[in-house]
C-alpha cells in the first residue's frame, strides 16, 4: 500500500516537471540557448568532457554550464578553472534534477544580468545517477548519456530508461580500452537494440580522440533545431 | 509544496523499511547468516567481486547472492556460471531495494526449500546506483561500498551518505591504477573524513590482489558479530 501511494505522488509529481519543462524548453529556444542534458553514472567524466568542450566551444560561443550535485561545489570549481562559467546547483540530497531547480536558477540568472542572459548552448551536468534522472525531463533539446569505458559494455538494458531516452551515447574513456574487456561494437548493438536511431560517439576527453565530432555534433544539432542565428 | 508532499511520504517509507529491516536482521542472526549489502556505482566491480570472492568462501562456507536489479538477469546468470547461487531480484524501475523485497525474496526461498536456509553468508548486490540505496537499511550485517579506481578519488564529498553509512570500502580495479589520474592514500583520507572507522581495502578481481584480504575480513566480522558456529 505504501508503494502505491508513492507511484501516485510520482506521477503527480512527474506531471508538474513535464509542464515546467515545456515552459522551460520554450524559453530557451526563444531566446536562442541550445541546453543538453548530461546523464551518466558517477566518474564517467562528465566534467572531464566539459572540460575539454568549453575551451573549443567558447572560441566561437557563450557557453554556460549548469552543475548539478547532491553536495560540494567541486566539479563548477573545475569548470571555472576551464575558463568556463558555471552555475552551482546543490541538491541536499535528491538523486536528480528537477525541471523547478533548473528554472529557479534561469530566473535567478535573469535578476543578476537584468535580462535574458544569451548563451549559445547552456550544458546541464545532472548528478551522477544512471537510474533516477532519466525520468525527470528539464526541458533540453537534447539528452547525451555518457557510458564510459571502465563501466562495461552491458549497462544498456540493464539500464534501460536513460538508454531508451537519449539522443546520443558518448562512450568516453576510450583511450583505456586497451587496459578493459569492453567492445565498442556489442555496447553500439545494445544501445541500438533499446533505441534504433541514437547516434553513437566515440571520446576521450584525456586525448582529445573525437572530440572534433563531438562539437560538430553539437553545433549542427544546434543550427537543426533552432536555425542559423 | 509537492517536495514537502513527496519528504513526508518519503520519511514515512523509511520508517516501514526499518522495521522490516529489523525483523530481517534479528532472523538472519538467529539463523547463522551474515548479510552482506555491496552499494556502488554501476560498473564499479560488483559482480567481478563475487565472481571471484565465491570460490574461495564456497571452499568451506555456504553462500547466497541475492541480485538486485532494474531490468535484465545478467548478473545472476554470471553468479551461476561462476557456480554460485543466486536469487534474481527485478525492481522493474525502482533505483534501490528495500527491506520488504528482501523479506518477500527470504520467504519465497523459505517456502522452496521447507525451512530456514542455512547460509553462513549471503551477499546482496544492490542497484548500480551510489544515491539512493544508501538510504535503505536491509537488515544487513555489514555494508561495503565499492569505489573503483576509474570512477575518481573524489567520490567519497560527492556521494556521501553512501560513503558516510560504509562499514568498509573497497577500492576496485586497483590493477589499472598506473592508467588514471587515482591516489589511494587521497581516496581513503576523504572516506575517513567523512567516516574515521571505516576500513578500506584495495582489490583488482582480475588479478586477485587483494583477495586475501577481503575474505580475512568476510570470516573475522562473521565471526566478531554471529561468534564462531
């Protein structure tokens, strides 16, 4: 009985993120702000591919970053250190993002910059989580699940909701896939398996190996989805 | 207003879990079991750990995996062929386990076999997911988060309640450390910060360092916390 009740409140609760996000994902294509969501599990290198992405993005673009953790301020610290703006948001606790944590930060950038702020592509790290997160979406225009080499090959239909809802599985790490029992293809056939038309990249974020295609991808997924501006 | 909704029915599900782990805890003991609940990360070696832990325990002791997981029976299938016996349970979107699947899990094992089950140690492998487990007690005796050596040192401030609830941690992987950028010593200081008795071990399940170790440890807390049988 407990359980129902929580399922009820969940979809409840699920409803009124779904209303934010179109809210949100409005907003952000009116004022020309590309946003992806980052998903994957603690240490696949979210950051460690922002990291490497702000420096290439930001020589063209304004790039803003929205950090999601449960607690600390470690990984916008890093993202400063990168050059990057960054925006803490501190969950205390709740496993993942919600679209209303993300709106109360877009509104508290408008107050500070007295205005839309323009940024060309707004990237969100959720919180290191490959369960709770894919439900909940925050209004991105595209949703990027990161699977990392160290991981496993067999964690698409083990986790199949994050899987099921990307747009693009990065598999990142790759420079230590000599040192892992991981086949790049059996990972590409599962993904494909849960999801026909995700695209599939290759990264290392240490080597810089894909990240070319990589800020192509994001810049022609931008210009397709909200035109050349 | 709908978070304080989803806290209160949140809080009043973490009473009902503690009982039903008290119940279980007090069953286990008095039956000779001691529970152990692994928490960690997907992909930080779970399943290796037991692969290779069985063996040697199974030499002389009687074991039970009981297998959490969202979708799939992957990983019992790996226990099986590593010649171990495991129970397969499937939250079907639920990002951890609770007190009340175990208890349903125990009395379907109890009904199968007509009686108490008499394993000196079974092991409970959660949901990949180093956030919301932490929070749910399973009568267990010991609780071991697994930090593989990938994932990053930095972990134990990110993801604490994980970290702070350990009764030991178990730094995997430790076979790959010349490839990453992971200081053991760093790792442990942030885990005892959080946490100052908390044991930490160091294991690579591909090479077996570390092995003897860990199953010293398994038999002597055993032992200190059911006496010798």
């Amino acid at each position: 009985m407990t359980e129902l009740r929580q399922v009820r409140v969940q979809e409840q609760l699920l409803k009124v993120n779904d209303f934010l996000a179109r809210q949100l994902k409005d907003s952000w294509t009116a004022q020309g702000s590309f946003v992806i969501n980052l998903l994957s599990s603690p240490g696949s290198g979210k950051t460690s591919l922002l990291e490497a992405t702000l420096p290439r993005l930001q020589a063209v673009h304004q790039v803003l970053v929205l950090e999601g953790d449960i607690e600390t301020d470690l990984d916008a610290r890093r993202i400063r250190g990168a050059g990057g703006q960054a925006l803490q948001l501190t969950t205390g606790g709740t496993c993942h993002l919600e679209a209303h944590m993300l709106q109360q930060a877009w509104e508290l950038l408008l107050k500070e910059r007295g205005g839309p702020p323009a940024f060309d592509f707004v990237f969100i790290e959720n919180i290191g989580n490959l369960v709770c997160p894919a439900s909940y979406d925050l209004g991105e225009h595209l949703r990027v699940v990161l699977l990392s080499v160290p991981e496993g090959e067999d964690k698409p239909p083990k986790y199949p909701k994050a899987f099921h809802s990307a747009d693009v599985v990065l598999i990142t790490k790759v420079d230590v896939l000599p040192h892992f029992d991981f086949r790049v293809e059996e990972a590409t056939r599962l993904a494909r398996e849960l999801n026909p038309r995700v695209e599939v990249l290759q990264l290392s974020a240490r080597t810089g190996q894909g990240l070319d295609a990589w800020i192509d991808q994001l810049v022609s997924r931008r210009e397709a989805t909200l035109g050349r501006r």
